[in-house]
C-alpha cells in the first residue's frame, strides 16, 4: 500500500511543500508558515489515528519536545488535532543533514571535532534533564548536523519519558525495553526505567561512532546483539579500525562513557562531553607503530 502524501495541503496553516521523510509513525514534510517561515510538520501516520497510544505517544512527543528550550534542541512550535483528524507537530526547520549519513558519506571525524559535536549534544541532553525528561532514543539518526557551521540539533522526543511521571501514567509496559539496540544502554535491556546515565551511554556510542564510523559491537543479528550487550564488554576504541589509532586519553574517555554499570560512567553527559573535550587536547600518547594511524584520526576527514 502506498503512504499517504499530503504534499500540497495546508495542515493547520502549514502549506506542506514537500515530504522529506517517513519513519514507522510519522511522516515528516517541509513547510511553510505565514508567520514562522520554513518548519517541519510530522503529521501522524493515517494508520496510527485509531490507535489511542499511538496518538498519546505522538503528543507526547510533542509536549516534551516543547518543554526543552536550548539552542540545540530543535525548538517546537505547536502542536495538536487538524480538521480531519490530523495529529501534527511543527518544528523548526533546521539547516543540515542527519549526522549518521554525514559520518557514513564522509567517514570517521576528527577527534577534535567529534568531541564539539558531542558537546553540543549534551548540552541540548543537559537542558533535557534539567526539564525532567530522559530522551532514551539518543542515536545519529535524530542528530541533525550542519558540516557548513559545524553546528548540531538534537530532535525527536517521540521514546523520550518524563523522570517524574507516575508508573500509571506511563506507555511503556514494564519488562519491554525501548530504544535503539546499537544505542541503547545495557541496563534498558531488562525494561527497567532507565536515568540519565542511560542517555550518557548513548552518547558515548555517538562518539564512538563519529571517531570510527563503526559501532562498540560487531553482531550479524539482533539477537546477537542483545545477548554481546549483556555479556561482553565492546570493542576498544583502537580495536574498532586498522588504519587508526587514538590517545589513551580519549579511548579512556569514550569507553568510560560505555561502561556496562550505570555507576561507572561519568555523573552526567555534561561530564562525559567534558572528558571527551580534555582527552582531545592531549600530547599523543600511542605506539610508534600506531603514530599514522593517529595522525590520519587527529586530522582527517572534517567533512
């Protein structure tokens, strides 16, 4: 069955320009506002309107997205219910490209740079947490990142859940975790209501993706990667690729980040950014058979 496409519409007084994206409950277009100017409209999926908890997700995405004000976070307008039955949410539209297919395009970043994007990242995560809200979705894919200004957004609420929230009033069932395997935090795995520290892991994860274009763990199936999460420690960051190699310091600081106890990686994502920038600054600290390989990582790609 083909998706519905509404390009051409006004939802709410969006003109809807162009379909930019769809993902498993939402499709996402480019918009124009009279006022606002270029947005992006997530209108809920036709086949998701009769679902209740689908709709409550999808406007609770919407008010937490609303509750984070930061300039990394990518600020959302309004939300709500359109004439026929359109469940829509209005973001600002930011300039750029998602950070997973600017990594997979242009290859593993310069450490220097990974840890400003990092940082920019936990900064938006940080004004998250000060808000109540754990994000639990952290992934490349809802990084939006601009190589131009070297700027990053943080976006997509849609899993995130409210710290404070009565076990009652929440949408998860207990016992399911949520999230993404390759990002998600060990601890999640179990279903249990996971902290800050679990969003911590995850941007450990981005940072060791953004200085290695691969992943801690190397799984040919789901399952797989369920049961490596649970029971092995991921690969070193200098085991990740043969052509680079990195300073103590910042293999020290990504894998303390992907700790497998919650308690052992650094007390918020403001700490691991720190780390990670700190790390970056040190003198070269590697085997002089490994010096090409951390030259190529200190200044290669930059996009």
């Amino acid at each position: 069955m083909q998706s519905e496409d509404l390009t051409g519409t006004v939802v709410a007084g969006y003109q809807l320009l162009e379909r930019v994206g769809e993902g498993g409950t939402a499709t996402v277009y480019r918009a124009q506002h009279p006022a606002r100017g270029l947005c992006a409209v997530k209108i809920l999926r036709a086949k998701l309107r009769g679902d209740r908890t689908a709709v409550q997700r999808f406007l609770r995405e919407a008010e937490y997205g609303a509750r984070v004000r930061h300039a990394v976070v990518v600020q959302t307008f309004d939300f709500g219910e359109a004439p026929g039955g359109l469940h829509y949410l209005a973001l600002e539209w930011a300039e750029g490209e998602i950070l997973a297919k600017f990594v997979r395009r242009s290859g593993p970043v310069a450490p220097a740079l990974a840890a400003a994007i990092v940082h920019q990242i936990a900064d938006g995560l940080a004004a998250a947490h000060a808000a109540g809200i754990i994000h639990r979705d952290l992934k490349p894919e809802n990084v939006i990142y601009d190589p131009r200004t070297q700027r990053a957004r943080l976006l997509d609420f849609g899993i995130a859940r409210d710290a404070d929230l009565a076990p009652a009033e929440r949408l998860t069932r207990t016992g399911f975790f949520v999230g993404t395997l390759q990002y998600v935090a060990p601890e999640a795995l179990s279903g249990e209501l996971v902290g800050e520290a679990a969003d911590t892991y995850s941007l450990a994860t981005i940072a060791y993706f953004l200085l290695t274009a691969q992943l801690p763990y190397v799984a040919k199936s789901p399952r797989e990667l369920f049961h490596q999460l649970l029971t092995q420690p991921p690969v070193p960051l200098g085991q990740a690729r043969r052509d680079l190699a990195f300073p103590r310091p910042v293999e020290d600081a990504v894998m303390r980040g992907l700790a497998r106890e919650p308690r052992q990686r650094p007390a918020s994502v403001g700490a691991f950014a720190d780390g990670l920038s700190l790390a970056v600054t040190q003198p070269l600290d590697v085997p002089r058979a490994g010096l090409l390989g951390s030259l190529r990582g200190l200044f290669g790609s930059r996009g």
